[in-house]
C-alpha cells in the first residue's frame, strides 16, 4: 500500500512493505529525486535494513548456539508495516515480531519507522525497540538510491559528495566475490569534505568504508546546482553501490554495522560492528533528506518571484 505526505515544499511516497520510501520530490523545482526502481539497474527505491546491514556469510547465522537463517540486509524490506499513524504530513509505520520474524531472529521487537516533513525536509526517523526479556543483538542501515546524474545532460564527473565537515574514513577490503569485509583498510577520505564522482566510480564493485563523523552528505552538481542533502549523524559506516561503467544511480547508505567478516564464527552475539540493547531499551536514529539547487530561488510555491 503506498502512502502519500505533502506540504508547501514537497511530496513524498511510502509504501507499508518494508517502510520503503518511494519518492522525494521536489514541487517548487518540479524534480525528482529519489531513484525509481528501474529495474535495468535496481528494482528498489531506498530499503530499511533491519535486522542485518550487509551481507550474511552463507545466509547464515547463530544465536545462543542454534542456526537461524538470515538474508542479506535482514527481513524487514521484505515484509508489511502496519500503519500506526497517518496525518497529511505525518506517518508511522511498525513492524513487530512474529512467529515468521522468530524463525530467523528469536528476539521480541518492536522496529517503528516515522516520515514527516519539516519546511523543505523530509525526516526518517528509526525506533527499534527491546520488548523482551533478554539482551538483542542486531545491524541497521538504510539504502536510499538517488538519481545521478540529477539532471539529464550531465555527466558523473559533473557531480561529488559533500560532507559539512572534513572526515577521515577508511576504505574496507573486500573478499572477491563474497563482498565480505577482510582486516585490509585504506584511506577513502583524508581531511577531505568531498569526494569527486566519475563515470567509472563503480567499476570496482561497491564501496563500504567506516569512520563517519558527518551531521550530513551532500550529492550536489557543480554545473547545474542540484542537490539532495542527507542528514547522517550517528551512522559511522556507509556503502556506496551503483551500476559500474556508466552511473545512472548512486546508492548513498549509512549504516550503524556492517557486512560479516570473511571466515567469521557466525556467532551473532559478537558480531563485529553489531549493536546490543538491553530489555526495555530503545535505539534511535534519524535521517533528514533536503533537495534543492543553489542556483534557483528556493521560495515557498506562491510566494513572491
């Protein structure tokens, strides 16, 4: 079921499968943003990665010593949120745990995903809760998909990533194939607040790095001035994946953990990177996506020109 909010500044989709927002789009520029699932390169739109990031070495995990499966990036893109509240710039949706989440996670949870729209931003807020009786182990992350090039005629070299401050990140190795994360690190980013893109940014597969320290991240156009900025704080890992050779998309996703290790024990409870809640505890995150362009008047739709 899709879901629709709207102010003075944009529209925005969700649909209740998987909490997946569909759509940011823009009604003072008349744009969008958020990639649209073509699926010539991904059928997906901006997933919720819950309660794995990454990818499972063999679909595979154990908890307390029993084997459950586990798909990569978890369960929760792939089942139905029931809709808790909804207003015209208001919806909360909540995903909870069930005999068909058990199976592949014991744990007793309550996952609820907030959209609402403040002024020009849209807000994605994140509430994952303990509702049982013991420690929860678990990964989160989200895998929103933008548009890039922004607009048609431009080329990837016309773009970078933009973060508010300089990081100092590390590239993790992966394992050829797997995609698994190795001990091999190098610098990605070195004092440096921007990263330029190429057409053959992805030529290498998909980038998982580690060390964030951003409030946000920026995908902006030199030559145009398009942008879509990214409120990020308190996500210290981030994949970025598109299609190799020539870029059509670019997957901006912060995550709080990470793939599994090549030849790791599987064991759940110590996985690296891996978060832990004590019963009656909650985890929360937010991100924050504004679009725009610097070299057009960002004005309230009817204000004066």
């Amino acid at each position: 079921m899709k879901k629709r909010l709207q102010n003075g500044w944009l529209a925005a989709e969700v649909s209740t499968r998987g909490a997946e927002l569909l759509s940011i789009y823009s009604l003072n520029l008349q744009r969008e943003y958020l990639w649209q699932g073509a699926p010539e390169s991904w059928s997906g739109h901006s997933l919720l990665l819950f309660p794995a990031a990454g990818r499972i070495d063999r679909s595979r995990i154990l908890i307390h010593g029993r084997e459950y499966p586990m798909p990569m990036h978890g369960f929760a893109k792939d089942m139905e949120f029931a809709v808790s509240e909804e207003r015209e710039d208001f919806l909360a949706l909540e995903l909870s745990d069930s005999e068909e989440t058990r199976r592949m996670f014991p744990y007793p949870f309550r996952f609820r995903v907030e959209f609402f729209l403040d002024g020009d931003r849209l807000v994605e807020q994140f509430r994952i809760a303990n509702t049982g009786a013991e420690d929860m182990f678990f990964s989160f992350g989200a895998h929103p998909g933008f548009f890039c090039p922004i607009v048609l005629g431009e080329d990837a070299e016309d773009y970078i990533l933009r973060f508010d401050r300089p990081q100092n990140t590390r590239k993790i190795a992966l394992e050829p194939y797997t995609r698994l994360c190795t001990p091999g690190r190098e610098p990605f980013l070195e004092g440096d607040a921007a990263k330029p893109l190429s057409e053959n940014f992805f030529d290498d597969g998909p980038i998982l790095a580690e060390g964030f320290a951003a409030d946000w991240v920026e995908l902006r156009s030199l030559r145009s001035g398009n942008f879509v900025r990214m409120g990020i704080e308190g996500f210290p890992y981030m994949t970025l994946w598109g299609p190799p050779h020539r870029m059509s998309l670019i997957c901006i996703e912060p995550w709080c953990g990470l793939s599994d290790d090549a030849g790791a024990d599987h064991v759940w409870e110590t996985k690296t990177a891996g978060n832990r809640l004590s019963p009656g505890e909650e985890f929360i995150r937010r991100l924050w996506f504004r679009p725009g362009c610097e070299l057009a008047k960002e004005a309230h739709p009817g204000s004066e020109k």
